[in-house]
C-alpha cells in the first residue's frame, strides 16, 4: 500500500471505501513535535479539571476510556478482560503508583500508546465503508443472487425453523461483498434488519417454509434492507486484509466525519 493514511476510492469490495486507514497520519502527528506538542498541550488542559498543572488519576479516565475505544474495546465496566487492559493503559501513565501525572509523563506515555497504534495500523489498515444499499442491489439483481441463495438455504434448512428464523441466518451468511452490513451487530439487527422484516410480511414469518417460498420472501425483506440502507447509510470500519466485515470497530448511521469514527475520536479532534 502506499504511504498516507487516509486514501479516498469508490467501488468494490463490497461498498464505497471511504477511507483507507494505514497509521501514517498518527506518525506524522507524533513526527511533528511542535504540532504534537500543540496537541498534547490542548489534550492535557481540557483534562486537567482542577488546573493544577497535574492529572489525577480522575482525570486521566476520559484519556483512558478513548484509547480503549480507539483500540476497539468494549465500554469499560462491560468485561472483565477488556477492564484490565483499561487498568495497563492508567498503569502506563502512572508507573502504577503515582496518583498525580506531569504534562511531560503524560506526552511521553501518549506518543508511545499512539506509535503502537500506527504500527498497527500499519501492519493491518482500517477500510471504512460507506454500506448504502447500492451493493445489495446489485447483487440482489445479479446472475449469482439465486445460486448463492440456494446454497445457504440447502446449509440452513430445518423444519424446526421458521422463515424468520431462516431469514436472520440466510443475512449472517452475506457479507460487505454482496452490500451487508455485519449482522452480528446488534444496530444492524434492530435499525434494519428487524424492520424490513415487519415491512414485507407477506407470509406467516412463524411457520416453517419450501424453498420457493423462502427465495421469494428473502428477496422481498432483502429489497427492503436495501431500501432502509439508501435512508441510512451506514459507516463499517474493518481490516482490510478481511473484507468481510468481522473486523467492525464500529457501526454508525448518517455519519460521514472521520472524527466520529471511534479509531480517531481520540488524537485527530485537535482545537
């Protein structure tokens, strides 16, 4: 990939590569020490609440909560694996003992955190891809729609389920290359999935089905994903090297800013 982290393209892999994400920015931001001294400098005093030229350990959880979001961590408090990442990031500012942190150990330790990340970014770019239902359009109305969809019928078929249930399972199969938001997330399932689903209820979604009426009924709801996907674009950051959308960062809707995107939310919103 060439140098720069931020590369503007349209088309394939499955939606429009908004950005392409490779570390470059964060190590040209560190590189710069007047610019990243201006950067820490505004970071440290919107931190530091009580102006004592300090951060307590207080006052260092906001820092600590966005580097954990920028490393794609749950909330804190939500896991107990991930809280003990939190707690090694605190532990890297305060050496593990101190309760108060200097300006000077506070922009020592944040170049280091930062320059982990752009190795790793480096290492594996973020795609964010702007997912508005033209993908699943395409698809839907394409020669390999109905072989693909036969196939994941023959692997979930059962009496025991229902269309609904068939129908949830048929999506978690497609992916960013046929134009599908990941289904795993719960946004997805409740903003789109779950909607389009009421909207095209031409069969009794409770009962089990044949496959002609699956096909015709998948296509129907699929329609409408499509449809509420033009409404509400939605923005899916994941590794490049897997362009299949399991590495989500985050999912938003009616977003277009780079700063909104968890990844950068922390070092790029500069004042």
């Amino acid at each position: 990939m060439e140098s720069g982290s931020v590369k503007r393209k349209s088309g394939g892999g499955g939606g429009n590569a908004v950005e392409v994400l490779d570390g470059s920015n964060i190590m040209e931001l560190v590189g710069n020490k007047d610019v990243f001294s201006n950067f820490v400098n505004h970071k440290f005093q919107e931190l530091d609440r009580d102006k004592d030229g300090k951060l307590s350990l207080t006052e260092l959880q906001p820092a600590v909560s966005d580097i954990g979001s920028a490393l794609g961590l749950p909330a804190k408090g939500t896991n107990p694996d991930s809280d003990h990442i939190y707690s090694e990031v605190l532990n890297e500012f305060t050496h593990g003992k101190q309760e108060k942190v200097s300006k000077t150990e506070f922009k020592e330790v944040l170049s280091d955190i930062l320059l982990g990340m752009a190795a790793g970014l480096k290492r594996d770019p973020i795609v964010i891809l702007r997912i508005d239902g033209e993908d699943l359009l395409e698809f839907l109305n394409g020669p390999s729609y109905e072989p693909e969809i036969v196939s994941i019928f023959s692997q979930i078929e059962s009496p025991q389920k229902s269309l609904h249930d068939l129908i949830i399972q048929a999506l978690s199969k497609l992916n960013v290359d046929q134009g599908i938001p990941p289904t795993s997330d719960s946004w997805v399932i409740s903003n789109i999935v779950e909607p389009a689903l009421l909207s095209e209820h031409g069969h009794d979604l409770d009962k089990p089905v044949s496959q002609e009426i699956f096909l015709e009924e998948f296509k129907k709801v699929a329609l409408s994903v499509a449809n509420r996907l033009k409404e509400q674009p939605v923005i899916v950051a994941h590794s490049e090297s897997t362009f299949d959308g399991n590495g989500v960062k985050r999912l938003l809707s009616n977003k277009f800013e780079l700063d909104k995107v968890g990844l950068f939310s922390f070092w790029i919103s500069i004042t």
